[in-house]
C-alpha cells in the first residue's frame, strides 16, 4: 500500500492517522496562533486522537490536549486553536 511506503520513508504526518472521512485543514489566525480545522464527511460519528499542542475547541469552548480523543458527531467539524 502506498501509505506503507510513505510510513517507511517518513514522508507521513499526524494528519495521515485520521479515520478516511475526516479532513483537516490547518491556518493561523489574526493573532498568529495556529488553527486546525477538522470536518466530517459522513453520517456517522468519527474519533481520533489529537496530535498537535494542546488548545481549545472554538466551537464548544472545550479544552483539547494532546493526544485526547475527539469525537465529530455526523456532519460535525472542530476549530482548534493552539494555546
């Protein structure tokens, strides 16, 4: 498999461990603080665990530390920003 590959040659990230229907976009925000924004794309619940600095939830106000389980309800998204 591909990814195999890539794993042996270190050419994978955090992002590469996510369950298939959950994307992540990263960014920074006015303020230079790193964002990630995670979305579902299905109809169903997806986990993960976090793999970046510890932050906050900007949708639910919820702190995320790393290496946490977060869990996207169907058709959910996170914006998490580094503290």
């Amino acid at each position: 498999m591909l990814l195999d590959v890539l794993k042996q040659a270190g050419l994978t990230g955090p992002d590469q461990n996510l369950p298939a229907l959950v994307r992540v976009k990263h960014g920074s925000n006015r303020s230079g603080k790193v964002l990630h924004y995670y979305l579902n794309y299905s109809n169903g619940a997806q986990s993960f665990a976090y793999a970046y600095r510890p932050g906050v939830d900007l949708l639910s106000q919820a702190p995320v530390a790393q290496g946490q389980q977060v869990t996207l309800k169907s058709w959910d998204a996170a914006i998490v920003e580094e503290k």
